[in-house]
C-alpha cells in the first residue's frame, strides 16, 4: 500500500517540478524500525509528526499550491534528520511498541500528503477543446479514469462544439464530458461555445471571466462557487447553479433565442443576476431563485416560485411575478420604492424598515417583521400581516379581508390608513390617531386604549365600535349610524342625542389624577332621539349622567363605580332601577334626580354614600323608596338638600280632633307605610346635628295617603275612623285641610321642618 501512494506522490511531484523522495520514505522507515534511542528523543519526534499530520488535514479544503508542498516535504526531511540525530540504546525492548506508533503515523503522513496532491494535480498551460485533435490532446493532460484526480488548469480554458468543429458524434460528446467533469479549478478565463449538452461536474473555480454561449446546448455547473470577473450565459432551459456564491459585478443572462424555464442562483453572497443593465426579465420561467440586490425591473409572470436570499437592503425595484407556490424575498429593509405584483402569498417577514411600498397578491402578504409605515404604503391581497406595525406617519391604503395590526399604536397628522374590505377591524394597541383611520365595510371596529384627537373614524353604518375616549362626537364619522358604541376610558362631555341608531351604549368614564373637587367633566347625555336604545352601562367615574325621555325600561349602574350626579327623567318606559355606584373621597358629593319616570315603582339609594342633593318627583308609580345613606357622611360644610313629591307613596292620616269641655285635644298623626319619612328623618336629624356652616333642608310628602278621623270613647279610648265617602290624596292636602291640626309649622304643608319630622314616630 505504502509503495502504491509512494508512487502516485511521484506522479504527483513530477507534475509541479519537485524531485523524487521515494528512496527518502523508505530509508527514513528503515531507521525508524531500528531506533533505540532514549524515549525523551522519540517523543519529541512524535510531536513533530503529529503537527505535520495536522497540517496536512487543514490543507486539505484547500487548494494545494507548489509552496503548499514544498513546504511539506522541507518539515518531512526535517523528521528524518531528526530520527537520523536520535542516539542508538543497547536494549530496544522498552521503546518497541513506541517507533512501531511512529513509523505507522509517517504512513498517514504520506497517505494524507498523497491525497491531497491526487486531489490538486496542476495542468500549467491553456486548455483549449474545439475539434477532435484537441480533444486526444486533453485527454493526454487529463485522466478520466473513477481513481484519477481532479484537475487545476493553470490557464484558460476554451470549448466549442459548433461551426468548424468536428466534435459532434455521441461518443465524441460523451468523451469531452468526461474531460470537462474532471476540471476543479481554472485560473484564467472559461469559454463554452456549444450546442450540445455538456457537464463541468466538479468546476468549482474560475479566476477570470466565465462566457457560456449555448442558445442551442448546454452547460450545466452545479458544483461553481466562484467566478471573480465577469459571467455571461447564453442559454436555455433551467440555469442551475445554487452553490455560486461569488460573481464579480453581475450575472448576465442572455435571453436572444432562447427560453429558460427556471433559474437557480440561490446562493449568490456577491453579485447579482441580470437580463439587461436594470433589469431580470425572465417570461417563460417557471422558478426563479436569485440572490443579491434585485434591479430596477424584475419581470417573471410565470414564476409560480420566486425566492432572493440576499439580505441586503433593497434598492428601488418593480417586481412583477406568479408567486403561487411561493415568494420572499431575504431583504431585511427596503431603502428605495419596492413595487409587488404577484399572484401568490407575499412573504416579507424579514422586512423591518421599507421605505415607498406597493404590494398586490391574489393571496397574503406578510410583513410581520416591519415596525412602522414611514412612506407612502399601497398593499392589496386576501389578507394582510402587518403584525408589527407599531407607527404610521405616511397614508396607507390596504385592500384585503382581514389586516393584521395588532401592534399600532400611533397614527400620524395627515397619516390617513384606509382599510378596504374588511368587516372586523382590531387595534388593540393603538392609543393615538393622528390621521383618520377610514374601514367603509367594518361593523366591527375595537381599539379599546384610542384616545381621539386630530383623526377620525370612519366605519360602516350599523357597526360595533370600541374606542377609549372619543374625544367628540364629530371624530365619529359615522355617529348616527352607530349601533353598539363601547367607550372604554371616556374623558370627553358627549350628548348622544344625534346617534339616532344606537341601541347599545357603554360608557365607562376615567377619574381624573389627582382628584379634586369638580375635577370630572364626562357627563353622558341621552335623550327622546335615542329611541332605539334598548341597552346602557354606565360605570367608572362620570360626572353626569343623564337620561331624559329615553324610552330605556331599566337602568342600572355598575358596582364600585362613581356617578356624581343621576338624573332620570320624563322615561316614560323606565320600570327598575338598580343603583350599585358610590362616591369618589375627594370629589363633590353626589346627587340624584328622578323626576317624571311613571312606570317606575320602587327605588332603593341604600347603596349610596356622601349625597348631599336628592329629587324624587313626579314618578305616578312610585310606591317604594329606600333612603340613601349618611355613613360615611359628607362633611359638615355642605348643603344638603332633599325633595320628595308627587310619587305614589301611600300613608296615613288621622286628622286632629278639637278639644272641649269634656274632650281632650286629640293632635294629627301619620302613619309611614314605606318608611321613607322616617328614613328621611334620620338622614335629616343627623346633618342637621353635623353641619357647621352647611345646611339641611328636607320636603317630604305622601301621596296616596287615607283619611282617618279620631275621637275618644266613653272609656277614654281613642278611636280612628276611615274617612266616608273614602278621601286618598297627598299628605300636604290632607294637613292643608285639617284646621284642628296644630303641629305643622313648615314653609309647606309637606312634612319640611324639624317640628315636622318630630312629629313622625319612628320607633
């Protein structure tokens, strides 16, 4: 085995002028096998050959060049010498196994030195092949043999099969393929004229230029890396080359005469491919995969398959593609106006800057990846992934079912975004909106943080729209065709009386930072024009709230929520009311007005704190009410004021009875049968006990009140009899009309006086 190699690096140094060392391995063996040297001495030899060994293996992905070699043999000399210098021992027993180790590592030694000059056997002249003579010629330079290595030509290299040539015959092509797949490397230029179909397998570099022209053959190179000048192909078919990754300037593809149904440049790190100065022109193919910057024109309408791996910026460039198996392209920014056309899904994922942007897809178009629109956007597909997104400041224009914005979060001045076709619209982060936002087919718009400002929103009529604060009714485009509004964080006053097809309203207000006193101002207004109202949730903080001739049949207010003041009134429809708000510690204290709400029949203010104004007036069914509370209380500084009339509150009165000789006086008395006097009492009796500089003023009346009259037996009891023919009426009638009564000293005859509560028993 050792004498075989021996004899290929013979060949092998043969070919680049080196002498022969064959005598020098075996003599160097010979003394080797018979050391006995001291073990100090072997094992520095044996370092010395374990990093030539090294070497050897790291010249091994490398083309091996004459000083490569040379210098290899000089450190191989080098070893024997220091063999040659090892000192002889009487007893060679204990370093036996020791030479045998080193004598096989100098036979991988020669093994490795032997492979790697098989594989970089040198031709130093040109190599031309354009008849058969030339041909008989290369095959003399260069073995096609399985075992025979590949070649490096020290020059150029010239093939052609047309015109004058007499290379034609089947077995003539197949002879030159078997030349050209032996070369690996040219140092100079490569030029293939042929209109046969010819293989380089194993061409993998050329220092120079590479021509192919073959509009009627072939040239397939699967295996080129590099080419460091100039390349140019004249040919038809598929152009696959996807370990180029190295080209000097462009690729120039010739398309004159020919048809190329795929193109595979796909690892191209430097250089770029080209049909003409600015442009890649490629009709008929089916895939195109390139690498670098793309020109100014891309044209491939046929490309179901169109992939760019460069990931360098993109300049300006109108791409124009089917694209329905696939299509991305590796750029991560586009520095110029990138133009799309193509009919299948657009992936961009990569793309996190762009500037001008125009994409239209018959499927999606994802541009996951880019973090703001700064430039003038256009993109038209199925759907749209702009997922990212988190800033506007440009007009975009996006036509597709569903867009993708999840991340916005700000729209700039002037910055409109028009969204055509979808129906759901969701921008779950977006908080300001510079430019109007415009969804003509959206019944469903959500951006629950969006305070509005300078932009408007423009939606669909009958829509379902979620905002935080809308900042004005006009920021709403579509505010009277608005069927269900959600504002979630509302800081703005809005009378809703011009959203006339509303039917479900909630408004829940934001507090002020810091609280203080009349700091709120987002009252909510609705009136007789909200005819479709059927649902309303007020809650948060809100200063007002205001409904007035609604035709609502309940309200309700939402638990741990604050309304400063309630005010229910002339709603017709209105039958419950569930008040859960309370006061806001810093605020004013609150109020209530229900005024004019005839179907309403009970009303329980138990769960509210800290009010200081009350009205419950007018309300023809009202035959129930429960007091509010005064614990905790406001402060002994505010005026209190509560009025409670003209309600259905029922009671009793027994009319006072004159005394006489023989009779006693017998003084007016009323029976509560709700309780709400005595409710009343209370609250009154302890502000009135509280205040300082505040003051309490209270007008209670009953008003479906019985008349009883009274007089004492011959026993000394008392007696009350109901009134015939029947008398029910108001509290303040009854007393108005009893002359006897002498306890009631208010301003009215409705129980208004502290001499008037005290005469309402509450035990």
């Amino acid at each position: 085995m050792k004498k075989g190699l021996l004899g290929l690096l013979v060949v092998a140094l043969t070919m680049v002028g080196c002498q022969n060392y064959d005598d020098q391995f075996d003599d160097l063996n010979s003394k080797i096998s018979s050391l006995a040297t001291t073990v100090d001495g072997l094992l520095s030899v044996q370092t010395t050959v374990s990093a030539l060994s090294t070497k050897l293996d790291n010249l091994a992905s490398t083309a091996l060049t004459d000083s490569d070699l040379a210098g290899i043999l000089t450190e191989v000399a080098a070893v024997k010498q220091s063999v040659a210098d090892l000192s002889l021992a009487d007893d060679l027993a204990g370093i036996e196994t020791e030479v045998a180790d080193l004598d096989a590592e100098v036979d991988q030694i020669l093994e490795k030195l032997n492979e790697l000059l098989t594989a970089n056997a040198v031709i130093n002249q040109n190599i031309r092949i354009t008849s058969l003579a030339e041909l008989s010629l290369a095959e003399d330079l260069i073995s096609t043999g399985a075992d025979d290595p590949n070649v490096t030509i020290n020059g150029s290299l010239v093939v052609g099969t047309t015109g004058a040539s007499d290379i034609s015959a089947a077995a003539d092509i197949a002879r030159l393929n078997a030349v050209l797949d032996k070369i690996k490397v040219v140092m100079k230029t490569v030029t293939v004229t042929t209109d046969e179909a010819l293989t380089a397998a194993s061409l993998q570099y050329i220092q120079g230029s590479l021509d192919i022209n073959a509009a009627s053959g072939s040239l397939t190179a699967g295996a080129l890396t590099t080419v460091t000048e100039a390349m140019e192909i004249n040919q038809g078919g598929a152009l696959l080359m996807p370990l180029l990754n190295s080209v000097a300037g462009n690729i120039l593809i010739q398309t004159a005469g020919v048809t190329i149904t795929s193109v595979d440049f796909s690892g191209l790190t430097e250089g770029a491919a080209r049909t003409a100065a600015n442009e890649l022109a490629l009709p008929e193919a089916t895939s195109v995969k390139i690498s670098g910057v793309l020109p100014t024109t891309v044209n491939c309408p046929k490309a179901t398959e169109f992939v760019s791996g460069s990931t360098t910026a993109q300049t300006a460039t109108t791409i124009t593609v089917d694209g329905s198996t696939s299509f991305s392209l590796g750029a991560g920014s586009f520095s110029g106006q990138v133009t799309i056309t193509a009919k299948g899904a657009v992936t961009l994922a990569g793309v996190t800057s762009a500037k001008q942007l125009s994409v239209t897809s018959d499927a999606s178009v994802d541009l996951g990846g880019l973090t703001a629109l700064a430039s003038s956007t256009v993109i038209s597909a199925t759907t749209v992934n702009l997922g990212s997104v988190a800033s506007i400041s440009a007009v975009a224009n996006i036509t597709a079912s569903s867009v993708n914005i999840a991340s916005l979060k700000t729209t700039s001045a002037g910055a409109t975004v028009t969204l055509v076709g979808p129906t759901t619209v969701s921008a779950p982060a977006l908080e300001t909106a510079g430019g109007g936002i415009v969804a003509a087919s959206a019944t469903s718009f959500a951006a629950i943080q969006l305070a509005t400002s300078t932009g408007t929103i423009d939606v669909a009529n009958d829509a379902t729209i979620e905002v935080g604060n809308l900042a004005a009714i006009n920021d709403l485009v579509d505010f009277a065709g608005v069927k269900v509004l959600k504002l979630h964080a509302q800081e703005a006053s809005l009378n809703y009386s011009t959203a006339v097809s509303i039917t479900s309203l909630t408004v829940l207000g934001k507090q002020k930072s810091p609280i203080t006193q009349n700091g709120q101002a987002n009252d909510v207004t609705l009136t007789g024009s909200n005819t479709l109202l059927t649902e309303l949730v007020v809650g948060g903080t809100l200063r007002q709230v205001s409904l007035d001739a609604t035709k609502l049949t309940g309200f309700s207010s939402v638990g741990g929520s604050t309304i400063l003041d309630l005010v229910l009134k002339n709603n017709a429809d209105l039958a419950t009311v569930a008040l859960a708000h309370d006061r806001l510690d810093g605020e004013r204290a609150l109020g209530i007005e229900v005024v004019n709400n005839d179907k309403l029949t009970s009303l329980d203010m138990s769960t509210v704190n800290k009010i200081k104004e009350i009205e419950i007036t007018g309300n023809a069914s009202l035959t129930s009410i429960v007091m509010a509370g005064f614990s905790p209380a406001v402060e002994p500084t505010a005026k209190v004021t509560v009025t409670i009339s003209g309600n259905a509150l029922p009671g009793e009165y027994t009319s006072a009875t004159a005394g006489t000789d023989t009779t006693p006086y017998l003084e007016a008395a009323i029976v509560d049968n709700t309780g709400i006097i005595c409710g009343v009492k209370a609250f009154v009796n302890y502000y009135d006990g509280a205040k300082t500089s505040g003051s309490v003023t209270a007008t209670v009346d009953l008003d479906k009140v019985e008349l009883y009259t009274q007089e004492e037996n011959a026993q000394d009891v008392v007696v009350r009899t109901i009134a015939s023919p029947a008398s029910n009426k108001a509290l303040s009638a009854h007393i108005a009309d009893d002359t006897n009564a002498t306890g009631f000293g208010g301003a009215t005859n409705a129980i208004d006086s502290p001499a008037d509560f005290a005469l309402i028993s509450c035990d």
